[in-house]
C-alpha cells in the first residue's frame, strides 16, 4: 500500500458541528500522526491542524468530509514523497 503524508487545516466557524468534526476524525485516528486544535476565542473559530500518513484516496475523503459540514472549511497540502508499505527513511 502506497501513503503521503500530509496536513489538513480545518477550521471550524459553527461550534455545533464540533461533535461531528471530532467523530470523522475519531473514524480516521489510525491514520492521524499529530493534531494541534486552537479555539480562538475572540473570533469565535476554532483551527484544526492534522498532520496524517494515508493512501492518498482516504485522506481525501477525510477532508471532504469534513469540509462538507456547514460552517467548516478543510483544505490539504501533501508531502511529495509517496512511501511504500513498511517504508521508513
């Protein structure tokens, strides 16, 4: 199997999805390798940030799910590099 790495940036403008966001990213934790979360409290958002080692199909899923909830906006950058299974540099 063939995965990247790459960074999902979420950030979330309606707190009432936050239930949601957390259970697809629960549904996707195998594949998550860090994540920093920062609700900034004086515009009312809170900012997702993931970091995943996925085929390149599951973590685009992932981020269009999330990106499909109203009030959330999901963009990703990827590695380059594409790493075989059982690959470690």
């Amino acid at each position: 199997m063939e995965t990247r790495v790459a960074v999902i940036s979420i950030i979330v403008e309606n707190p009432e999805v936050t239930p949601k966001v957390n259970e697809i990213l629960h549904e996707y934790s195998d594949y998550i390798v860090g994540r920093m979360g920062i609700p900034y409290r004086q515009r009312g958002i809170s900012i997702i940030s993931l970091v995943v080692d996925a085929p390149q199909d599951v973590i685009s899923v992932q981020s269009g799910k999330l990106g499909r909830l109203k009030g959330v906006t999901a963009k990703t950058v990827y590695s380059n590099y594409i790493f075989k299974e059982d690959e470690c540099r």
